[in-house]
C-alpha cells in the first residue's frame, strides 16, 4: 500500500491554501485531520423495512450535532442514517471480525491515525466521487482514496483568563517551564487526542524533543490525569490549575450547553492557539471511508456528499465547532472571533506510524 509521505510540499501548498481559506494571509499551514472519540457500543442493529433506503454508519465520534445532520440528510433523499456507535478500534476490528456480515456502509472517525489504521486493516474500500472530490480538497483526503477528512479540529491551550496574562502562554513548550509547576492540566495520555499530538511531535520535533515535552509536562500536572477535555476546562474555571490542554471545539459546545454549570466554565477561560511562531498548532481530522463490503454504497456516497458540501459542513460545524474542509461552509461567529492561524503539518501515515512511540513516551515520562 502506498503510503502518505509527512510534510511532503504539495500536502503542504494544498493544505495551507485551505487554511488561507480560512485564515486569510499568509501562512505555512498544513493540517491533519483525526478523531477518535471513545463512547460505548450502542450497536444496535436495525434492518430496513421493505423499500426503505438506508445507510448503516459505523461511528466514532461522539457528538450530539451529528444526529441533526444525518436527520437534516433524511429530510432531503429519504434515505435513513443508522448508527452504531463505538470507539474506533473497536469498530475497525468489528468491521475486521464480521467482513462481509457486517452491516455497515460508512466508518467515521475522529482522528486520522485511526483513519489510516482502518485503510491499513482492509476495512475500507476505494471511492471515487467527482462531487465529494470537488468539496475537499486534495490534502484532506487520502492520497488513495480510501477515506476524506469531514472536519478539522485543532488541540489548544486554554487557560484561566483571571489568573494568566495574556502573552503569558504562546507555546506547548511554555507549560513545561518552572513557572507552570502544579498548574497545567491534561487528560490520560491513553487518549487517541494525547496519542496523536505527541505522535505528530515525534514526527516534526524528533522523539527526544517530544520525550523531553511529555516529561516537562508530567512533571507540571496540577493532579493525576483524570476526566476528558471537558473535565480539563471545568477543572481550570474551578481552580485546581491554570491552563489546560484540550480541543478547541470543546469550548464552543460548552458555551452553547444547555448545562449552565458548562457554559459558566468556558466563559472564564481563553485560548491560545500555541507555537504560531514556529511549528504551528496540533491539528487533526475527523475522517470518513467507505466500508470494504458496503451493501448501501449509492447511499453512503449520497451521504459523503451530504457531509461535505457547504450546506453539510457549515450544520455540522455549527454544531460541533470544529473547522469545515470544505472552504464554502460559513462559520460560527466564535470560529471567526478566533482568528486566522498557523497549523502544524501533519502527517496521517507518520501520526499511526508514530502512535506506539507516543505511547512509549508517556509512560517513561509519568504520564498516566
Ligand atoms: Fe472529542
């Protein structure tokens, strides 16, 4: 299998022209897309009734706006989106384990490590569709055509707008100074999100450089790893520390929560996007491919279509606050409000290649 080459020039070029898209001036942006978001098997098997048209979506994400597109996608075909829902390696193996019985037409997941995970697993099948091709663009798609980006996420610094000055924090490396000591806060390094940025910081830094972040990072943490990204924000507007290291989506679903206590927390905290002086910010995708054995193929093309058209993506952003691949989407007024800004390259291929590493990694740094 051909595979992806990191930071390769035309990736580069492609990538930051969306990134200009979005932000405007110049800048040497690439972006990676991934998503792994973990969440029980609520498999729960559906079979279409006579006639009905359907599509089956094997998924890994984890976030409520996704029932509003795939419903917003019924009103306009009639054709009816079921979901199972999984963490992604769990699904990648279903899909391994039950080949041809499975009853899944699309996998999606949050993170392009896994994306290309499934590729490397033969889960996924090769699709060619001109209109799905004509809203991604080439860099957010697998250069063998066996999945395409839906969505950007960037992993970022947020931090206690009461107690850190601005200009305070700019970079990844800045929370493992001396000065942040027993204030930093940070998921389980189990997690895809961990997983896939020190991946990528192998990839572009070196892996002493990324060790020597993980350690310095360790070493600052306000309190054992604990809770997921939502949790982090929660724990900074709380005071247990300072700044944390979560997806910006985050605090955009929290100040639209219906949960009071959520919104108040993302209220009292801003964001940094780090290292806009040099490599850039962590970035990653949420991904979807074509199953190997999909029996609802017209289906789950239609429904591709769907996701990254501009109607598509600017739904789904609306409700997720990650950033749309396809350029045409509008975007949430905090979106906008958060400014053009510089991504890291990043490579699919290298973020799986690199993942065991990362793990590696974080266990000699004490990072649980
Ligand atoms: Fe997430």
């Amino acid at each position: 299998m051909e595979e992806r080459k990191a930071g390769g020039e035309t990736g580069r070029n492609a990538r930051a022209g969306w990134l200009s898209a979005y932000a405007g001036a110049a800048m040497l942006a690439v972006i990676v897309l991934l998503s792994a978001c973990g969440a029980a098997d609520g498999a729960m098997r559906t079979r279409a009734a006579d006639g009905e048209q359907v599509v089956h979506v094997f998924s890994a994400r984890h976030y409520e706006g996704d029932q509003l597109l795939f419903e917003r996608f019924a009103e306009k075909t009639g054709i009816q989106v079921r979901e199972v829902k999984g963490t992604a390696v769990e699904l990648v193996e279903r899909l391994r384990a039950e080949g041809g019985e499975a009853n899944a037409d699309l996998f999606i997941a949050a993170d392009g490590g896994v994306m290309e995970y499934a590729k490397r697993r033969g889960v996924l099948q090769q699709m060619r569709d001109e209109l799905v091709e004509r809203q991604v663009p080439a860099d957010w798609r697998d250069p063998d055509r066996y999945w395409v980006a839906i969505a950007a996420r960037a992993r970022v610094i947020a931090y206690a707008k009461d107690r850190v000055a601005p200009g305070e924090l700019s970079s990844y490396e800045d929370l493992t100074d001396e000065r942040w000591k027993g204030r930093v806060l940070a998921r389980s390094s189990s997690n895809l999100y961990n997983r896939s940025m020190l991946a990528s910081f192998i990839a572009l830094n070196g892996e002493q450089q990324a060790a020597r972040w993980a350690s310095g990072i360790a070493g600052n943490l306000a309190r054992p790893p604990e809770g997921g990204d939502i949790a982090q924000v929660k724990a900074v507007a709380a005071g247990v520390g300072d700044a944390a290291i979560v997806n910006a989506y985050y605090i955009g679903q929290m100040l639209q929560s219906q949960d009071p206590e959520e919104a108040r927390a993302a209220e009292r905290l801003g964001i940094v996007f780090p290292n806009q002086h040099s490599i850039g910010t962590h970035v990653n995708v949420s991904g979807a491919g074509l199953t190997r054995y999909a029996r609802n193929r017209e289906n789950a093309l239609k429904l591709l279509e769907f996701v990254t058209s501009r109607e598509g993506q600017t739904l789904l952003v609306q409700e997720s606050f990650e950033f749309p691949v396809n350029a045409e989407a509008d975007m949430p007024a905090l979106l906008e409000s958060w400014g053009p800004f510089k991504a890291q390259p990043v490579d699919f291929a290298a973020m799986l290649d690199y993942s065991d590493k990362a793990a590696e990694l974080f266990i000699s740094a004490g990072w649980d």
